[in-house]
C-alpha cells in the first residue's frame, strides 16, 4: 500500500493512491511512507550432481622438497653446517623405509629426546641408506679409514654380550686406551727383607721391573645380510639380532687371541706367552691323575688363591670329571645354581675352548692378562662384493681394536704334557 502527503492553504493531508482516502494529520505527526515489499517464493530444491574423482597419481618426490627436509633436519638438531646431505631420490617406489623413518624419526624429535633402542635402529638404518644426515647427527664421527664410527649405545650392545656371555673378556681385566700403545711395568723380582742391628748399615735391595707393551690391533668381523633382513630392520629385534651376531663373532675371536694370539699381527696370548718363559708349566706325570691336579694347585702362590680358577678344554675337562677319591666318590662338584661354575677342589672350573687339549691353567686372570680396550667401533658396508651382488645381499663389516698381553705371570700356573 502507498500514501502520500499533500498540503493543501497551510494543511497536510495523507493520500492513499489505491483507496483515494484523505485523512488530515497535524503538523507535528510524522509520516512513514511504506515502501511495499515483494515477497520472494520459495527457492527450490538444488540438486547436488555427483562428481567423479579423478584417480590421483603419485608424483615423483622432488629435489626442493628433499632439500627443505633436509633443512628442516639439520635446524632442529642444530647442525647448521650441513648443507645439501640427502641422495636424490627420482620416484616414490624407490624410496627405503628406512630413509622415510629416519627423516620421521629425526623431525619429530630431538636428539636428546631419542632412546637409546631409537638411536642404535636409526643409526643402522641411516648406515643402510647412505641417509648422510642421520649418520652425522647419530654416529660419533668418520675414522682415519673412511669407516663410521658408531653411537655409544651401538657398541654398549655388543660389549654388554662380551661381558655378559660366557666369554674370556669377563676373565681377564679390560683397560681402557685412549693410545695405541701402552706399555705396562711388571714386576720380575721382589726387594729382599732382612734384620739389622740399631745403627747397623742396612742392606739395600732393589726391586726389579719389566715392561709390558700392549699394541692396538684391528679385528674386522664382517655379515652378510639378506635384503630382506634389510627391509625388516626397522624392528629393534632384527637390529638387535644382528648386534647379537657381531657380538658372537667378536666374542669367540677375543677368546682365541687370549689365549693363542701370535703377538704380531695379534695380541699375545696366554699360551704363547707361556711358551716364551712368561708363565711357569709344570709337566705332568702321563695320563691325568689328581695328584697332576695338586701339583698344579700348590704351584701357583697362596696370595692369588683367592680368585684363581682352573682353565682347560672341553676334552679334558670330560677326564677331569672321571676323576675319583679313596672312597670312589667323583671330586668333580657341578654346578650348585645357574650362572655359577662348576668347581674341582673348592676352585671353579672354565672351559676354554681355545686351549689346546693337553694343557690345563690355574690361576688369577684378572691379575695375569690385560686386554686393552681403545674404545672405537668403525662400521662400514658395500654392496660391491662378489656375494653381495650375485645374492641380493649387503655386507656390513665392524673393526673392533684392541690389544692383549700377560702382565703377571706368576699369576697364573700351566700344567702341560697331558
């Protein structure tokens, strides 16, 4: 509806167009003209038309891409030096799981925050990727011979086996050398005591000594590993399983340079030490008998009694258990509870499985033997071997160094010609 005004000699009136009323308003009233609205109808339904997905195809992982990861990588571990460190990856198909978890593992958190489990596996699977930023932020450096040199937690593992297995390295004292060679004062003979009178000139003695060298030596223990042991070694229990078989191999070739190691391109072993004069031998009167086993006993010093062991092969120890008393009751005592040895006498009994088998020692190792320790583990890998190529396989090889000598010797007694 519209209305209008008019004035009409000083009047104002409202119209209404449509109707032709007239109303007479005052002055002061105001007017709304109302404008009419049109009404809208009612919109209709729209019908959604489905849309067909066009299939998304994986395109390959750029260059810019990588180097930002990368970027992205050395800022939050604070390696500002690292510049271009990722290998061009051409397609996504080609990418190892293990280079996509190390990138996760590294952009998630720092490396302070990892595990010691998350860093042995990232490492190993940074070593296995050639992933140069892992490796840098990971392991502890490049050795003189291009190989790397391993995470503390990488090397605790196989040391930790070495100790804790049935193997020489817990047998003997272990020290640490931060040098390549150490050489060690042994004692040759002992100052003479003697009574004197007061103000009597008193005899004077001196004590003499020796010198024991120990020299580093390089022991390479090498794996070859499937491709697909490779795949799966993003599960600490297959990282673990091959730290276990390096430390199997390290383990039984210390016990062999322990005992018979040449001393010239290896550390000097008990055995050949023995030979050279430095550890007394007693010979036996033919076949074993216990009276052997007495003789061989009270050879060795009281002093070093306390923590002395008897030390012989598989096969002997088999005679030694036969071994009866007056009353034909065995002297062989077997072990009372796991972990503990069996003992012959009242002493512990180790098999030695280097020791040749007409040879038995008793004595205190931890006082007779140094095994020197320098501390690094290098690891390399190489896929361009003969087996590595022709079997789809990787061969990982890690140089432990250590260095080995007698330094006691009347520590420690041999009884021979069994």
């Amino acid at each position: 509806m519209s209305k209008k005004i008019v004035k009409i000699d000083g009047k104002t009136y409202v119209v209404d167009s449509e109707t032709k009323e007239v109303e007479e308003v005052e002055e002061e009233t105001p007017v709304v003209e109302e404008t009419p609205v049109e009404e809208t109808p009612a919109e209709a339904p729209i019908e959604e038309t489905p849309v067909e997905e066009a299939p998304v195809e994986e395109a390959p992982i750029s260059e810019e891409t990588i180097e930002k990861a990368a970027q992205e990588v050395a800022v939050k571990l604070g390696l500002d030096d690292i510049k271009k460190s990722i290998t061009k990856l051409e397609k996504n198909e080609n990418l190892r799981p293990s280079v996509l978890l190390n990138l996760q593992t590294l952009l998630q958190k720092d490396l302070s925050e990892m595990t010691s489990d998350e860093k042995i596996v990232g490492f190993f699977q940074a070593m296995l990727a050639n992933d140069v930023v892992a490796l840098k932020a990971l392991s502890e450096g490049t050795a003189a011979d291009g190989g790397i040199l391993v995470p503390d937690e990488f090397r605790a593992e196989i040391i930790r086996d070495l100790a804790e297995g049935n193997y020489m390295r817990g047998e003997v004292r272990v020290i640490p050398m931060k040098r390549d060679t150490m050489t060690i004062p042994t004692l040759e003979s002992k100052p003479l005591v003697s009574w004197t009178d007061e103000n009597a000139t008193k005899s004077t003695t001196t004590a003499h000594f020796g010198s024991a060298t120990l020299t580093v030596y390089k022991l390479a223990a090498i794996l070859y590993a499937s491709d697909e042991l490779i795949e799966d070694a993003t599960d600490f229990d297959v990282v673990r399983l091959i730290v276990s078989l390096f430390s199997e191999a390290i383990g039984e070739e210390e016990d062999r340079v322990i005992w018979r190691g040449n001393g010239t391109t290896q550390p000097t072993g008990i055995v050949v030490a023995r030979v050279a004069g430095a550890i007394a031998a007693i010979a036996a009167g033919g076949a074993l008998s216990y009276d052997d086993v007495i003789n061989l006993t009270y050879s060795l010093p009281g002093k070093y009694h306390r923590n002395a062991k008897y030390y012989c092969h598989r096969n002997l120890i088999r005679e030694l258990r036969k071994l009866k008393d007056s009353n034909n009751q065995y002297l062989w005592q077997p072990s009372q509870q796991a972990g503990e040895p069996p003992t012959l006498g009242g002493y512990p009994v180790v098999e030695a499985s280097q020791l040749p088998e007409k040879e038995m020692y008793f004595g205190d190792l931890k006082q007779t033997y140094w095994l020197g320790d320098k501390g690094q583990m290098t690891v390399k890998i190489s896929q361009d071997t003969t087996q590595a190529f022709t079997r789809d396989q990787t061969a990982i090889r890690v140089v432990h160094r250590v260095a080995g000598n007698v330094v006691l010797g009347e520590a420690c007694k041999a009884l021979t010609g069994l």
